[in-house]
C-alpha cells in the first residue's frame, strides 16, 4: 500500500511535469506610485516624471493622455514593466557603456500608467 504523503508527492510532480508554468518573479508588475514633473521622453509616446528625489522613471500609457499634462506636477500610479527579452538582446547589441547610461538616466525602471492625478500645472 502507498503512503497518503506518497500520492500527493506523485501527484505534484506529475503536475510539473506536465508543463505548468512556473513564474518568475522578475517578470511579474510591480504596483508603483510616484509624484514629479511630466516631461516629454526620447521616443514618441513616451515621457519620463522625475520625483523629488531627482529619480526618474520613463512611462508610457495605452489608457492615459500623458501628453496633456507635460510641464504639470503629477502623480500617476502604473505598474513597473520587466524587459522583454528583445529588449534585452537590442540593449546588449547598443554597447555596455549606453546601457549603462540609460540605466542611470531611468534608475526608477520603465513604468506603465493606469491612472493619473494633477497635483499642479506648473512643475515645481
């Protein structure tokens, strides 16, 4: 006869086996909220807010007129966005010194916007 503990060991590396995918959580959103001036980015549709710390973030919004509110201080909350692998690959091809510069300059990561909220119409 099989142990009860047995069978459920079974059972759950049949499921992995079975291709179930497993998360990394690198990969997963992150929640993020962050207050700054809203200027216009490098790229079309893209911006980047600088908080008050003096970190930036570079966003982008699918949902959100972003660009109505350049030159505003705002909050906006999004989610933080992990690199495709394409994205990867592109940034490996530009050269470790650009990498590296760009990953300063963005220190707060790339940041998808679901929502924002104008603190001030003028950047302070």
């Amino acid at each position: 006869m099989i142990a009860p503990f047995m069978k459920t060991g079974a059972l759950l590396g049949s499921l992995l086996v079975l291709g179930l995918p497993l998360q990394d959580p690198e990969l997963k959103p992150k929640p993020l909220r962050v207050t700054g001036c809203l200027q216009k980015g490098d790229e079309k549709d893209e911006f980047v807010i600088t908080d008050k710390a003096g970190k930036k973030y570079e966003l982008t919004s699918k949902s959100v007129a972003l660009a109505e509110h350049v030159g505003h201080t705002v909050t906006v909350k999004g989610t933080t966005v992990a690199e495709e692998k394409g994205e990867k690959e592109a940034k490996e091809e530009k050269g470790e010194k650009e990498e590296k510069e760009e990953a300063k300059e963005y220190a707060g990561g790339h940041v998808l916007v679901t929502s924002l909220a104008m603190v001030s119409p003028k950047c302070q």
